[in-house]
C-alpha cells in the first residue's frame, strides 16, 4: 500500500478494511476477489470517478499487492487518488475482460478459486459470459455482498464525513424552505436546494433533490419539471446531501396555506412514528420490529394515507443512480437481521395519498449508537406553513388578472 495523507480517510482505516475482507474471503475459501461495484472501490481504496460505465476492479489477492484494472483515462484517479500502487490500464479499443484475466495470470491465479460481484451494476452479463468463457482453469464464484459486510456498520471516521454530508442536507433543505411560495417554478426551488448545498461545502450527489408541488406529488421519485407551485399548495421536498460520496438525506413538506386537519394529523402520525422507532432503536433490535413500529403507527390513521414501500434502509457510500444502500439493508417486515452499532439508516415513515392526491413527508438520517441512535440532523421537523406566501402570491395574480 502507498502511504498518504491527501485521502478522505486515514491509512489506518484503509489498512483495517482491507484486512476484514481478506478475512472474509479466507472464511469463504477465496484465493482472490474481482471488486467491482463503485460503492465499494471506493470504500476500499478512496477511488471514485464518473466514468464507472467503462470496467473497473480491483482485483485483491489474499496476499500481496491488489491490482487496479481501469480504462486508461481512469488510471490518473488511482494514481492521484489512492493507496493502489498497481494498475493496468486497457485503451478504448481494448479488452477490459482479458485484462483482468492477465492480471490474475500475472498474479499466478489461473487455477484459483477467484470471487466476483455477480449482482454488480457495473459488471454487465454479457461481461460476465466472457469471463466464465475465458478462465477455465480456475472457479469463479459469486461473492456479491464480501465488502458490503464491511460496509454496514460505519467507523468514527465514516460517520465524522456523514457529518458533513449532514450540513450540506440541512443547508439544501433550509433554502427550499426561503424559496417555496406561489409562483414560483418546481425548477426554482430545486436551483435553491442545490446551491446551498454545494455552498455548505456539499459534492455532487447521486440523486439531485427531489421537488414535487400539489397532485404531482403522489408521482413516485419524481423531481422538478417546471411546474408553477400554486397559491395553497404544499410542496413535498426530499434533500439528500453528499461529502466524499458518503450521503446523508431527509424528508420535509412546505405548506402555502394553514395547516388543515389531516395535514395536522400526517404530521403527527409521522413525527410520533420517527419518536417511537429512533426511541427504540439500538443494536439488538431486530429491522423487522423497526419496521413494524413505523408501519403500525402511520397505518393508523383515518386520512386515507399508507406507508406504501419500506420504513428505511441503510445509508451511506453512494454513486448515481441512488444514494442509499437499501440494497444492503433495508427496514422491512420479516427481516430478522439484528441492528448493529455503526450501522446508518434513512428513516422514512412518508404518507402516500393524504386526502387522496397529497404525499407528504418527514424523515431521519441516524446511527445507531452503544445503547440507541443518534440524529445527523438539528432542525425542526414540523410542517413549514407559509399561508402568507400563498395568499400574497394569490392576490398579485388577481390583480394582475383584472
């Protein structure tokens, strides 16, 4: 390993993520591994470009030197970014999967029992087809998850730079809150959002806020498309805030009006659902009893409103096109697995059909910690009303209209 001081963590960290793979791979009976997914080179070696739909991995043996197998303009990000010392480059026109068999050739691996990411994004079939076709002397075996394992549960260091990731969320959320009001476009807001973000220090984030204004908020993960927010409207506003790929995210909602009834009754099932499962939440809890706290309460409700997808999922290391990890853990019933301290989780008890054609939301980003959890975020989580900029905006129409 090269040894530097410019990376997002320290070597120590890197050095320990490398050696708990290694142990998993011994535990697995794994001569070496073909690393793959975005998310985890980076968590292995700080590596990140947005050039990741060309093929790239890391190919670490159980000992000795890992090799970076990238296309050639990619090789500059090892180089300037990493501890990998190795690399080997393939040209456009070259072969990137006969690279990678050269490499563990050259590594004397043609007869091992070598691990690969089978469920990896960026390790398309017809990619694997090739591989299988090509190292025939050895086995190939699906390790998918060998890194992930590591990944779940975050370091000191780890939820120190989802910290920062946290006021670059609460920075995007807040000028969404200042630039909501009738008549002002879906697009002006997101624009609001996503320069406050960047200047609070945030990075580009796998997903760009999400900005949905009166009925076309019940449209799943839509975003911004130029509507004019209407006088009395609410808008539904999802933030996920990024440092060093690491991602922190929240729900709010912004009323243009007094808050009704059911209004009222969304945000207290959703405030008391985030209550009860964040004072319930520490590690020995099971994420499906997590999961059952958050739907049982928003399921209680007499607005018409559901709780239609997961309670939460694992959050973290993210490249497009999601910032969560929900892959690797998600909050949902008849899921058994025990909740760890170190472990990161976007809670998100949203109602879906308010009234009928409203979503609305109020959501998490925690850690859980020795004995509980623990917020990455300081700021209110009540409904944002504003009737005065929905009445005001109203009446400069009317007038405008006579």
């Amino acid at each position: 390993m090269r040894n530097r001081d410019d990376m997002t963590f320290s070597m120590a960290e890197y050095e320990r993520r490398l050696g708990e793979l290694r142990q998993r791979m011994q535990q697995r009976l794994l001569d070496a591994v073909i690393i793959s997914d975005p998310e985890n080179l980076m968590y292995l070696t700080d590596y990140q470009t947005t050039g990741y739909s060309f093929f790239q991995a890391l190919i670490v043996p159980l000992e000795g030197d890992p090799v970076m197998v990238t296309r050639g303009m990619e090789e500059s990000n090892v180089i300037q970014r990493t501890w990998v010392e190795k690399t080997q480059p393939y040209p456009d026109i070259g072969d990137a999967i006969q690279t990678v068999i050269g490499v563990l050739k050259g590594m004397g691996l043609s007869k091992a029992d070598v691990g690969y990411e089978r469920n990896s994004y960026f390790f398309p079939a017809y990619q694997q087809d090739r591989i299988h076709t090509s190292f025939t002397d050895g086995r190939l075996i699906d390790c998918f998850g060998i890194v992930e394992q590591g990944r779940i549960r975050k370091s000191s260091e780890e939820i120190a730079v989802m910290r920062k990731a946290a006021l670059a969320t609460e920075a995007g959320m807040r000028a969404g809150f200042a630039a909501t009001r009738a008549g002002v476009t879906e697009n002006d807001i997101g624009a609001a959002i996503a320069a406050a973000m960047f200047t609070a220090g945030g990075e580009p984030p796998a997903v760009m806020p999400y900005v949905t204004s009166g009925p076309r908020s019940m449209i799943g993960h839509a975003t911004w498309e130029g509507r004019v927010v209407q006088p009395g409207e609410h808008v539904f506003l999802e933030v996920g805030g990024c440092y060093r790929r690491y991602h922190t995210a929240m729900m709010r909602t912004v009323l243009l009006d007094d808050i009704s009834s059911s209004m009222l009754k969304a945000q207290e099932r959703m405030m008391r659902a985030l209550e009860d499962v964040e004072s319930a939440i520490r590690p020995g809890l099971t994420v499906s009893d997590a999961d059952n706290i958050v739907r049982d309460i928003i399921a209680d409700n007499d607005i018409g409103a559901k709780l239609i997808t997961r309670s939460g999922y694992s959050i973290g290391i993210a490249f497009p096109p999601s910032w969560d990890e929900g892959y690797i853990l998600s909050l949902m019933q008849g899921d058994s697995t025990i909740l760890e301290e170190g472990m990161t989780f976007h809670l998100i008890p949203w109602m879906w059909g308010v009234d009928g054609d409203k979503t609305v939301g109020i959501s998490d980003s925690i850690y859980v910690t020795e004995r509980g959890c623990q917020s990455f975020f300081s700021m209110e989580r009540e409904f944002v009303c504003k009737p005065e900029e929905g009445s005001m905006k109203a009446q400069e129409q009317e007038q405008a209209q006579k």
